[in-house]
C-alpha cells in the first residue's frame, strides 16, 4: 500500500489539535486542494503541494443572551465576526451546521479577502441518542445522513427543514474550495465507546477510502462514517478533502495513573487504528478538544505539573500536548 512517511504534527484551534495522516496520490480528474503531507497540512498550488499553518478559531451556534439550538446569529453578525477572525487566523471551525447566513457570509469574505479563512467543518452527533442507543451502531443511518447533509451543505446544495435545535434553511452558498476538512463527532461517552466494542465482532473495517487495523470496535465504526464522508464527497462532487473523527482526553490513546476518577480513563480512542486507502489522496487526522482544567489528571500528573514550556514557563497544558503528540504516531 502506497502512503506518504509521515512524522507528526499539531496545530492548535482553541481547544482542537490535530495530527495527520497522507494516503497516495488521487486516481481522480482533479487532486485535492487540500491535503495531509508529511508536516501537516498542504495547499495545492500551481508549483506543487506546499505547507499549510493553521491558525483557527472555533465558531459555535450559540449567540450570547439566546440558547445555542436558536441558530439566531444573523448575517450582519457573522459578517463581523467573520472578518474579526480574519485579522487573527486563517481557519474558522464549526462543530455542527450553521444557517445558511454563515455560509454566504464565508464566502462573501473570502470573494474580497487577499487571504481566505477556510473551514474545517463539523458534522454533529447528539450525545443523548448516543446514550439512548448504547452501541453506537444503532445510530448508524440518521447519523450517515447527517453526514450526506453536511457534505452537500459545503458544496452549496442542500435544502434542510425545520428541526428543532438544528439549523435550517436554503443552502446555495459553495464554499468548498476554501473548505479544510471534515470533522465527525463530538467528545465521545466513554459508556457508549464500551458498550459498542462489547457488542462488535472482530472483523476489521474495510471501506474504499479508510481502513482499521487493530481498531476496536468503535474505531470501526468511526471508519466506517469517515469512510462514508469520503465517499459522498469522492461520488457526488469528484473531489476529496481531509476527514477526521473528533476524539476528547478522557478517551484519549494514553494511559493516566493519576487520574483519580476512574471513569475519565477507562477507555481509548486510537486515531492510528484509521488509515487511509490508496483511493484518498486527502488523507485522515486525528483531532482533539483539550482542555487545560479537566479531566484531573492534568492538575494531578507530576510530569505535567513540572513540565516547563519554550518559555520556561510552567505548562501543565504543553506537558501533555507533548506527550499526546508522541503517542501518535500513524503507520507508514
């Protein structure tokens, strides 16, 4: 199998890092625009894939005074924040589907931007279903739709109904060309990760754009919707761009003794047990939302209390980000 070698790398967005994942190039009419190379990630420029920073910037649903499932952030406000983010990064992140206002107004900004802001797009899955469900392959089906949803709502050609707690509306805006990526998930219920590899057989996932390779069997099932944003995307608009799931410190890959809740380290999340096909020139990543106050061990690990930053300064946060990032290491 064809990959590119890779070493590690993270960026951070707010409390989201990444590390990436390369597969060959594209058998498709037209490479990706973006993709994971073997330093993060790359632009596609007329001299060849060149090195992509990342500065970003999350963006939610929620307005202040007005609860998040209104979706009440009009375009007047998204195009101030917008270019108030401009001035400061060049990735905007969304955890789920904004209106349709957010979109017009991404690409109403980047039509007259010298820089764009791209997106790396999130694709959302309430946590009470999860829970409700147990083994997260109930879900599989409302949850591929969703997905279908999002990949048609960057690509400008979507028409969503009203839901409540969802956005909704006309979605004509096509902003795929500054689209980063895909992001699938949220901060996953450690008692729905068990419950799925308890109920899983132990047949590896083998999908056209992504496989596992000793991955258990939620990491299965994690292939198994990267693979689907893949193909929605590779099938419906001939084009590629990088996918991952989103995973959270307690089901991090690493081990912490002196995490004094067991519940916050009882079970792990492998981003290495994903890898790209040699049908996805875009590649995958691992992201994460990390906090620097939770879970405990962050506060309670001594390694991470003592560790000290480039700038000599004390860094609990740094100390782990460092050992998070050596952890994972994916194949090549």
């Amino acid at each position: 199998m064809c990959r590119m070698n890779r070493r590690n790398f993270v960026s951070t967005l707010g409390a989201l890092g990444v590390v990436g994942t390369a597969g060959c190039s594209s058998e498709s009419s037209t490479a990706p625009l973006f993709r994971v190379g073997s330093e993060g990630f790359q632009r596609r420029t007329d001299d060849g894939y060149r090195p992509l920073s990342v500065r970003g910037i999350n963006i939610g649903m929620a307005k202040p005074g007005r609860f998040p499932g209104e979706a009440a952030i009009t375009r007047a406000e998204y195009d101030r924040w917008l270019a108030a983010i401009g001035g400061i990064a060049n990735v905007v992140r969304t955890y789920t589907i904004h209106p349709p206002a957010f979109y017009r107004a991404l690409s109403a900004y980047n039509a007259a931007a010298d820089d764009p802001l791209l997106l790396l797009q999130g694709t959302w899955v309430p946590t009470a279903d999860l829970l409700s469900a147990g083994d997260a392959t109930v879900i599989s089906g409302g949850v591929d739709s969703a997905l279908d949803r999002t990949v048609d709502v960057v690509h400008g050609n979507a028409t969503l109904p009203d839901r409540p707690g969802y956005a909704a509306g006309t979605y004509d805006a096509d902003v795929s060309d500054t689209t980063l990526g895909y992001l699938f998930g949220i901060e996953w219920p450690p008692e729905v990760v068990a419950e799925t590899n308890d109920a899983a057989d132990d047949e590896e996932y083998s999908g056209t754009y992504v496989s596992t390779r000793e991955g258990s069997g939620f990491e299965r099932w994690l292939a198994g919707r990267m693979d689907r944003i893949a193909a929605r995307e590779t099938d419906a608009y001939d084009t590629q761009r990088p996918v991952a799931f989103v995973n959270w410190v307690t089901t991090d890959p690493l081990s912490h003794p002196y995490e004094p809740f067991e519940y916050e380290d009882s079970v792990s999340l492998d981003p290495d047990a994903i890898t790209p096909t040699d049908a996805f020139a875009a590649g995958t990543l691992a992201s994460y939302h990390v906090y620097p106050y939770y879970p405990d061990f962050l506060n309670e690990t001594p390694t991470y209390v003592e560790y000290t930053d480039h700038r000599g300064d004390p860094n609990n946060f740094a100390g782990y980000l460092t050992d998070l990032v050596d952890a994972t290491t994916p194949p090549s």
